[in-house]
C-alpha cells in the first residue's frame, strides 16, 4: 500500500521517471517507464536490478551495444494482419533498420551468455525470423527507396520513364530556346511541372501565340505553365508508365506483405523483447550517472545503508562542481524508528526524502544510490507525510492534513511498513502537539512501524532516548559560523541552535535573556548540553583529522626511510661485491709479477743487478696498490672546566663517554642520574662540563635521537617481558623500555613480570615509581593476567 496517491510527486520520483524516459531511445520503452511501479516481490525486484545491473557492464564494455533503431512497429505489424492489405516502402524501411538492431543486440548478448546470463534468459524464448530481413533487404535500399530490380517489371517500366524522360527534355530545350528567341519567356526561365506534366513559364501577353493546354498561373497573373501541344503525348506516356509504375510497386509490396504475415506474432515478440532491452538499457545508463550500486537484498525488515545520497540532488551538485554529503543510515529491529533533529535548514527533511527516494527506486527495480555492500529489506507499505496539503475545498488545515495521514498510518501500519514523517507534530498549538506526536509515536512504535520521522520536540527527543525501537539522529550544525554541516549523527538529538543563531544574528541581549528565562532551565540547558556536544563534536572531528594527517605523514616518512634504507644497503653490498671483484684482480696481478720476478731472478743465473731491477719494479707496483689514508674520525670534543665538581653540575663519565647530571656527593663518590637511570661514580672518573657545552651535547643528542625515531617507532612494542629476568636485569630494562616509551609518546604499556612470589613485581613497581613521567600502575583484568601483569599509563 502506498499512502497519499501523491507519493511519487513528495519523494521526487516523477523526475526520477522523466530522466529515465529521456534515456531510451524508443516510444515503446518510454510507455515501460511509465508502468513502472512499487512491488514487494522480493524475487522479481532481484531479476529487475539484476537486469540492469549486467546491463550497466555492458554499457562499460569496449564493444558496443547497438542503440539506434528501438522503434515500436507493433502498429505496423497490427496493420498487415488482414489479408490483401499491404506495407508503404517507409514501414518496410523502418522494419528493416530495426529488426538489424534487434538481430545485433541477440547477437551482442548471445556471444556473451556466460557473462550476463539473466540478459541471455531473457532473451532466449525470441527467434526472429531473419528471412523476413533479407526479404526486405532485397527490396528495400539503405537509404529507404525501392530498388530497381525488384521486380524484372519495374526494372523494365523504370527504363521506358527514364527514356521518354530524356526524349521530352530535349524536346522541351528545343522550344524554349524557340519562345527565349521570340522574348516570350523570360531570360532565365526554365522547364517545370505542373499537375505531374512537364510544362513551360511564358508571359501572359503571349499565351495566344503558343498551341497547348494551360495548367496553371503564377501569383501575380503575368506568367501561364503551359504545355506545349508538341510535348501532350509525350507527357501522357509518361503518365501512364508512372501509374504502371505504382501498380507494379503496390504488387512487389503486397508479395513482400504476403510473406511478412506468418510470422507477425513472433516479430511481435522480438519487438517486446526490443522494447524491454531498451528499458532496461535506459534505466542502466541513469543508473550510472547517479553512481547507483547494487545492493544486497536481505529477508528482515529494514536497510542498512553506507554513504547513501540524494541522486537528483546528486545531479544538481554536480552540475554546480559541487560534492554531495552522504550518509550510513541503519533501521533493523531494535533500531526501527529514526527520530532526526536539528536546526532549520540543516537537512533534516533532505534526509528523510533520501530514505524515501532510495527505498522507493529499489521498490521499482533500480539499483540504489548506496555504497557497495549496502544492505536492504522489502517492504509492503509506504506512508508519507511531507509538506503543507492544506484544501479550502476540503475545508482541512495544514494540521489537519497532516493528522488525516496520521490517521491512515495508525489504520494500516504494522510491521511491514516503512512511515516517513517530516516536522512531525507542527501546525497547531505547540504543547498539543508535542503531546499529540507524542502519543502517535508510541503507537505507531507498539504497531512495530518502521520509520524516519523530524522534529523539534523536545519530549520527542526524551522519548527517543528511553524507548526501545526509536533511536535519536542529529543534522550537524556549525554554530561558529552559522553554517549547517548536513552530516547525520545517530545516537544523540540534535539542537535547534535557535538562541544561538538568534545572537550571532545579533538579537538584543535583553531579548535573548528574557527567552532563556521562558523557554525554562531545564529545556535551555538541554538544548545548550546539546549545542555543546555538537561543537566538542566538532573539535573532535577537526582534530581527529589533523591526527589522520600526520600519521600519514608519519607513513610516508617511515615508507622513504626504508627505501632509502634499501637503497644503502644495496648501494654497499654493490661497492662491497666491486672492491672483491678488484681485489682478486690485484691478487692476480700481483702473483703474475711475482712470478715473473722468480722466472727472472732464475734466469739471471743471481745476478745482482738484474735481481735489483726486478726488486725495484716489485717496489714500484707495491706502491701503486697502496690504499689512500681515508680521514679519521673526529671524536666529539666537548670543553671540559676546573673545579670542584658540585650537586647540580652536568658531567662527563670518562668510561662511557656519556653525559649526566650529579644529584648526590657522598665522600669521593658521586650519584649521577644518566637519564631516568642513577648510578654511583668515582669522582676521578667524571669530568664537569660547562652551562652552554652542556646546552650543546644535548641538542646533538635530540638531533641523533631524531634521526633514529622513525625506525625505533616502527620495532618499539608497548608490551615488556621480564619473565625470567634476574631483578638488576629487570630494573635496566624498564628504565629503557619507559625511556623509549616517552620518548615515542606512547600513552599506556604492559609490563609482564609473573605473580610467582612477588620480588619481581615488586622490583617492576619500585623502578617505575622513580618516573615523574608515571601518572598510574595498576594490575591487569583477571582474565588478561592480573596481578602478573602492571598497566603503566604515562603523562605527556
């Protein structure tokens, strides 16, 4: 049941219809637009989309499907039933072009049967008759004339026109020129026909002087068409092959009429399946112009959307280089009513529409306007409530229209139907009708009604929150720049901003106080608890952005880090494999001299000066292998002063070549804290360091720490074991592991230290009290280890 009979005008799906019909190509398609209608037949709404969804493949496929020619020819076809009866060339030349069309998209879909199989069912039953094409092609040109030999008889009688034609012409040139000699005709004057006779322009003045039969004259009474009596039989030849002419064509017509009507009821059939493939075509190229997806048809009741949008507002964005707000929209059984609010002009009645406009486009078999894996129900029943219907001739108010409907949903809804209900409760008193609403809401709730319902109401709103089956939605709002967001928020009400807006408007404080004051405490804080979370909502979104951002930052540093990484790695293992390479080289060239140096030597018989020659060469190529002296490393030097060293003071630990500062002297020993770490030092063993020295080594440090920080976020794990660990060990590496931890911002760690018999725990717990930078340790949840396991939270 559809309730008004004007739902398809509220919801915009008449437009819907009219962009589809300007999709199709034939009459006959466009009448299937129109029988389109709202259906709860699960199995046929499947083949539907179906349909049209193999159909939005092809429409993506290289190989085109033909589009041209989709006309209705049932008239025609209805015409050359009767015996005796017979088609004019021009419907024999548009049963022709179509019936191609209809034979190549067969044979389009047919060569693809595996591909689009719901296409190919549906084609299967037709078999046209292609005969009748050749039939036709053997009479009828491409260009829609009829051929000359379609008959030997026309070929013939066409010869005999074509003849005394040319005969007539020159006999005409003849006398024209004559009567252009005498100036009875005009200069430019040329041969015409009058009445399917050759004839001749000639002055009036004159048509005495010429013998023949006057057909005809001019506006302005000083030409007359005259033919000459030269030409009269000629003329009547003529007439008469032209008459032969069309009796011959009438007789090729009725033999080709004659083998057409055996088979008119199955080109009837080809010609529905023509018209259906060009409905169904129509409705997949709107489809994809909308961006509709096919969605997954459930048994419940209900729908569960992503990113769904408006498509006709879609369009109209589109056009205006605009990006459309979509929306997740769920309704299921405990979640069956949507209770929208928020400030005018914020969406609200836009959102509700959607719901509408999408439920109803599945309901005629079309996909929706939903992201991909988007979920929905069929429904028997569709109410609506939008807009004003006031009636002066029914006598009915805005509020009594609106309850007039409301009458009909509590008649006829259950749980099969869907109730879309926009400014519910409006157009009377205020108190009334909230409580009114309010009372229908509960009912139409009991009944199990499916629904998206706006409003206002306050006492809506709180009954939302505390019913089962109806759940709040907000239209987000920008109170900052009075600006509506048009996101939908469900699971909170939504403000309606109304004091705020009325300030930024710049209404006089006075005023504003003096309504806070009548709108009461209790609802002024709860529309301002309301205003509040929206802008907090706000932030939140702003800020959870900015975090998005950096850590993609954060990615795209971490990925060119370990391509640069790559890269160095293979850069060494290449100049390593080189240096090999050159190495065995030199090797082998060393060993040749070598040898040759023997040779020489032996062959030399020990001849001192030729043992000093050969000596000398070997020198020589000793010192063209000599490595070059690559620059030494500078060790950092760091400006150490004289004096005692002091609690407070920056030191160097000789040993280890680390910084740290002294918290305790104890006789000749010294308490240095290195990090979150202490240690105890001889004093001889530490060197004091100036203020600014001190300032230096450790912005060093963070530029070292820095370059280091990618790799050590990527291996660092917020979990430590320590089990097994002896406790000297423990300490070191939770004072590492918290180091790190800060260092990296980590917010929460686990440490596992095991419950056994509580030293180690206890180790774990006094080392992490050391920290300033701990703001809590508590034991584990019981069933993730419990007091074997300390959470740490940190301060940042």
């Amino acid at each position: 049941m559809l309730y008004p009979e004007s739902l398809e005008q509220k919801i915009g799906f008449d437009k819907i219809r009219r962009l589809i019909k300007d999709e199709c190509r034939g009459s006959a398609a466009r009448e299937l637009v129109n029988q389109m209608s709202f259906s709860a037949d699960t199995d046929l709404l499947s083949r539907q989309i179906g349909l049209t969804d193999e159909f939005m493949k092809i429409l993506q496929d290289v190989a085109s499907f033909p589009e041209d020619n989709f006309l209705d020819m049932n008239g025609v076809l209805n015409k050359a039933k009767p015996e005796y009866s017979f088609l004019s060339i021009e419907e024999f030349f548009d049963l022709k072009r179509s019936l191609k069309t209809i034979y190549e998209a067969l044979r389009y879909i047919y060569t693809r049967r595996v591909q689009y199989p719901l296409l190919a069912e549906l084609c299967a039953p037709v078999a046209l008759p292609y005969e009748i094409v050749t039939a036709i092609d053997a009479v009828i040109d491409e260009t829609g004339g009829l051929k000359n030999n379609a008959s030997p008889e026309l070929q013939k009688i066409r010869a005999e026109i074509q003849s005394t034609l040319v005969f007539l012409r020159k006999r005409l040139d003849q006398i024209l020129r004559q009567l252009k000699a005498e100036e009875w005709v005009k200069d430019d004057a040329e041969m015409t026909i009058r009445e399917g006779r050759m004839v001749l322009p000639l002055r009036a003045e004159h048509k005495r002087h010429v013998k023949g039969i006057i057909h005809d004259t001019s506006t302005s009474g000083q030409t007359v068409f005259i033919e000459p009596q030269d030409v009269v039989e000629l003329n009547n030849e003529i007439k008469e092959l032209v008459n032969k002419e069309k009796r011959e064509i009438i007789r090729i017509l009725t033999r080709l009429t004659d083998a057409l009507r055996p088979h008119i009821e199955s080109l009837q059939t080809a010609y529905a399946l023509a018209a259906e493939l060009d409905f169904i075509r129509a409705k997949a190229a709107f489809s994809r112009k909308i961006k509709a997806n096919t969605p997954i048809i459930q048994e419940q009741k209900g729908f569960k959307w992503f990113n769904v949008y408006h498509p006709l507002l879609f369009l109209t964005l589109q056009e205006q280089d605009k990006i459309i707000i979509p929306y997740d929209i769920e309704l299921n059984d405990k979640q069956r009513i949507l209770l929208i609010s928020g400030p005018n002009a914020g969406g609200k009645s836009v959102c509700l529409k959607t719901v509408g406009l999408v439920q109803y486009m599945f309901q005629t078999g079309l996909p929706i306007t939903a992201q991909e894996g988007s979920k929905i129900g069929v429904f028997k029943n569709l109410f609506i409530d939008i807009g004003d219907e006031q009636s002066i001739e029914n006598d009915l108010s805005t509020y009594s229209s609106h309850l007039r409907n409301m009458k009909q949903f509590l008649f006829f809804g259950n749980k099969h139907s869907l109730c879309l209900i926009d400014e519910f409760g409006t157009g009377t008193e205020p108190q009334v009708g909230a409580a009114v609403a309010e009372a229908i809401l509960e009912q139409i709730n009991r009944q199990q009604c499916f629904g998206v319902i706006t409003t206002h109401y306050s006492n809506l709103k709180t009954l939302a929150q505390h019913t089962e089956g109806i759940r709040n939605a907000a239209m987000r709002f920008d109170a900052d720049n009075l600006e509506p967001l048009y996101e939908l928020e469900i699971g909170r009400p939504g403000s309606s901003f109304a004091l705020d807006i009325a300030s930024k408007i710049g209404l006089p404080g006075p005023i504003l106080e003096a309504a806070r004051k009548k709108v009461g405490t209790e609802t002024f804080s709860m529309e301002k608890l309301l205003a509040d979370l929206d802008k907090e909502k706000h932030l939140f979104a702003t800020q959870n952005k900015a975090i998005k951002a950096k850590e993609s930052e954060f990615n795209d540093l971490l990925q060119t880090y370990n391509k640069l990484k790559d890269k160095l790695e293979l850069n060494r293992k290449t100049a390593l494999n080189n240096a090999k390479q050159e190495a065995a080289n030199l090797l082998k060239e060393a060993n040749r001299r070598i040898e040759e140096a023997i040779r020489g030597i032996k062959e030399a018989e020990a001849d001192k000066h030729k043992t000093r020659e050969i000596r000398k060469e070997l020198d020589t190529f000793a010192t063209d292998l000599k490595l070059e002296d690559l620059p030494k490393e500078e060790k950092a030097v760091r400006k150490t002063i004289e004096g005692d060293i002091l609690v407070g003071d920056t030191v160097l630990l000789k040993e280890q070549d680390t910084m740290g500062e002294v918290l305790e002297i104890k006789g000749k020993d010294a308490v240095v804290a290195v990090g979150q770490l202490k240690t105890t030092v001889k004093l001889d063993k530490l060197l004091r360091l100036s203020a600014k020295e001190a300032k230096k080594q450790h912005k060093n440090k963070l530029k070292t720490t820095g370059l280091d920080l990618v790799q050590r976020r990527a291996d660092f794990s917020a979990e430590l074991d320590l089990r097994g660990a002896r406790a000297e060990e423990a300490m070191n590496m939770v004072s590492d592991f918290i180091d790190t931890a800060l260092l990296l911002s980590y917010p929460e760690l686990r440490i596992i230290h095991g419950k056994g018999n509580g030293v180690l725990r206890d180790v774990v717990r006094q080392t992490l009290h050391r920290f300033k930078a701990v703001a809590s340790i508590s034991d584990e949840h019981p069933d993730r280890g419990g007091a074997g396991v300390s959470v740490v939270v940190l301060k940042h």
